[in-house]
C-alpha cells in the first residue's frame, strides 16, 4: 500500500492511503497564539500549513485528548459534525458541545472495527503516558495512543501513533508482539528541564521505543511548532536511523510500504 502524509504542524496530520483519508488532533490556531494550560502558558511559534481543501472528505478522524496543542477552536470547526470521531473520553464536553454526532470513545485496549469506502478499518487505543514523573502524569490526564489496521482484499497496513507519551514498559506492553509498519511518533520532549519533567518523548526515548517495536518507517511529529517543545529535530537526526523520515510542515510525503 502506499500513503500520502500531510503534516500540518504539532500533532496533526492527514495519512491518504488510496481515497480513504484519516486525520488527527486538529490544533490549526496561528503563530503567536498563546495556550494556557493552566500551570503554565505557552505560545505557538510555527504556523500551521494546510490548504482548505486538505480537511475535505475526511473518513475519520482520531483525537488522542483534550489539551489545546491537540483539539483547538480552530480546528474544531474542520470536523464535519457527521464524521465518524474515535476519542479518549476526556474530550466528551467539547466533542457534544461542539455537534459531533458519530463519537466512539475508547478507553485504553480497548478496540473498534470500521468499513469504510472498500477498506476495512481497526482501531486499538493504546495506554499514553504523558509525563515521565507519575504526578505530572496524573495532571496532565489520560491520553490515547491509536493502533491502526487497514486492509483492503489481501494488503494490510499497520500504524502506531503514540500520542503525547514518553517510554513506559506499560505502552510497549501494549504493543507486544505487533508488527508495526508505520511509527508517527510525537516528540518534542515537552517541558523537559522543568519541574514538571518531560512530557513526551525525547530523542533517547525513541532510540529505545525504535529499538523495542521494530518498525519499518517512523515520522516524527509534534516538535518545534509550540514554545514548550524544548527538543529540537536536529537531536532525533542525529540517531543516524535509515528509518526516520523528517519531513517538513506542510508537505505531503508518499511512503510506499513493501
């Protein structure tokens, strides 16, 4: 199978794979946006790029949790209100408020079936740590990973996309024994240096999650577009993986699976 990733900034992006399209976590608000998240503020430094049409005929869409970064005013408005939504039910208020009607939430392991157009879709939540420090993680709340299946006749895809994680033993429990395609990992190594501690992967916590998951290709995301992501991509260059494909914001990169 081949697919077509569109990196619009942060956490979002649109995977194509023939006309079946899947978007994720639309944050779309500009440059020089500030978030508040409550013990601490911080502002966007990188436009989103996306051209209007990226967010037409989207078949599904996943939200991985509530934080601004991930689901803005903005980009809420893309989510067409009949589109099939999969969510952690942390974002239950502003998926209802706002008028999405089809919303499945998952909790984590737990699992959901789509067809949809000719390919047949499964969904696995996967257990997202967002805080290497037990209380910053219990602060910053529950967040879903999604674990991804897409057939069509006897081609298969797999897809893992962390969410806001670092390296736990509990997610990569979660994913024992998945062959795993494709790895969209979100880096950035938020607030790490503070006393909040990291709150998602850093450039070492790949190496190791890379190293236990064996994936075939991995596209980082979620670094750089928002002040509190302190690592920057030259640290993730510098693993010297074949398989890390850095890709620019706004781009639309084909990735032939074999």
């Amino acid at each position: 199978m081949e697919i077509i990733f569109n990196w619009i900034g942060g956490a979002t992006f649109i995977i194509s794979i023939g006309n079946l399209n899947i978007a994720v976590d639309p944050v779309l608000c500009n440059k020089g946006t500030i978030q508040d998240y409550f013990w601490f503020k911080s502002e966007r430094i990188e436009q989103p790029i996306y051209a209007e049409e990226d967010f037409d005929n989207i078949d599904l869409w996943l939200i991985t949790h509530n934080h601004e970064d991930h689901l803005d005013s903005k980009g809420l408005l893309k989510i067409e209100d009949s589109v099939k939504l999969i969510s952690n039910k942390n974002s239950i208020k502003i998926l209802k408020e706002s008028g999405k009607k089809d919303v499945t939430f998952l909790k984590w392991k737990q699992s959901i079936e789509f067809d949809i157009k000719d390919y047949k879709i499964e969904v696995e939540a996967i257990p997202a740590i967002h805080g290497i420090n037990p209380l910053s993680a219990l602060f910053a709340g529950k967040v879903n990973g999604y674990f991804l299946t897409v057939s069509k006749g006897k081609e298969k895809i797999t897809i893992y996309i962390t969410g806001d994680t670092v390296y736990k033993n509990k997610v990569i429990k979660a994913l024992k024994n998945k062959e795993i395609n494709l790895l969209i990992p979100n880096m950035g190594a938020a607030k790490q240096g503070s006393w909040i501690m990291t709150l998602t992967l850093n450039s070492h916590m790949l190496k190791k999650m890379i190293s236990e998951l064996n994936p075939k290709i991995v596209l980082p995301v979620h670094y750089g577009t928002f002040e509190h992501y302190k690592e920057p991509v030259e640290n993730i260059k510098k693993l010297n993986d074949d398989r890390i494909k850095i890709v620019e914001v706004g781009s639309k990169t084909i990735i032939k699976m074999k």
